[in-house]
C-alpha cells in the first residue's frame, strides 16, 4: 500500500535493503583469508622444530668409506672438517645455520653449525652431527638417535 501523500516520508519508513549475496560472500572469503594469513604467521614466527634422526661421522669414518679422498676433508662452506668441533651436515637447513638438536630420548641439548651436507645416498630425513657434537647427546655406540632440531636466532650483541 502506497502513502496517500507522496511528500509524506514519515508514513511509511523505507523497507531495509538486503545486502547483494555476492558482496557478503566476498567479504566472507577475504575475512577468512586474513585469518588464515595471520595463522600461519603466528606459526611461523615460534621457532620451528623438525624431527630427524642424527648420526654421526667423523675423520676416521670418512676414510674406512673412502669419501676422505674425494672431499679432501673440507666442507661444503670451506672449512676443514674437525671431530672435536661442534657442526653438523645436513640438507634441511642452509649452511652456516645455527642449529641446536635435542635428544628425544634423554632431553640433552648441543647447538651446532651446519658446515656440510649430507651424502645423496642416505635417504630420509637426517643430520649428520660431529664425533662430539653426538657424544654430548648419547653413546656414539648408539649410531642413530631420534631427535627434534630448531634453528637458533642470532642476537648481535654490540654495534
């Protein structure tokens, strides 16, 4: 029923407007897309934790495989290879990565550098700790052990 007086705004009020779907549906979508973005964010921004197995190597194992002659002990970064220093090889994590790899077993701790990667024939995931690096987290007796590796922030102290 249409007002008797067309003038007359106060008679009856305009009915509401229904929003276009298409417009509600959008803005649902990109909402969603926010959230999700802000998610992954929050999940990236906690240091990250890989699970891995870890093995070691050292001089001596390198010769008895005959791989000694081939990388003439230098790392892949350039360094000469140590026993008694504290790095690891791996093809997870960049090189020159700070590292620290905790035993799942026992919840011992070492940080390392990674220096080196790991040879192509050994498959899966896995990281390769120094002779001293691994006798920190169990018995070198014990070869493979399961452990959870998270990259460590650098502070720069000073400047």
């Amino acid at each position: 029923m249409k007002p008797n007086n067309p003038y007359n705004y106060l008679e009856y009020p305009e009915e509401p407007k229904l929003p276009n779907l298409f417009w509600l549906f959008l803005g649902m979508i990109i909402m969603f897309i926010i959230i999700l973005t802000i998610w992954f964010n929050l999940e990236k921004a906690h240091a990250e934790e890989i699970k891995l197995t870890a093995s070691w190597y050292s001089v001596d194992s390198l010769k008895k495989d005959g791989q000694w002659k081939l990388t003439t002990g230098v790392c892949s970064d350039g360094s000469t290879f140590n026993d008694n220093n504290f790095t690891a090889a791996s093809r997870d994590f960049p090189l020159g990565t700070i590292v620290c790899v905790r035993n799942v077993k026992n919840g011992k701790k070492v940080v390392v550098k990674i220096t080196d990667r790991i040879n192509k024939r050994f498959k899966g995931k896995r990281i390769d700790l120094s002779k001293r690096a691994f006798s920190l987290l169990a018995s070198l007796s014990q070869g493979i052990i399961p452990v959870v590796v998270e990259e460590e922030e650098i502070k720069n102290e000073g400047n």
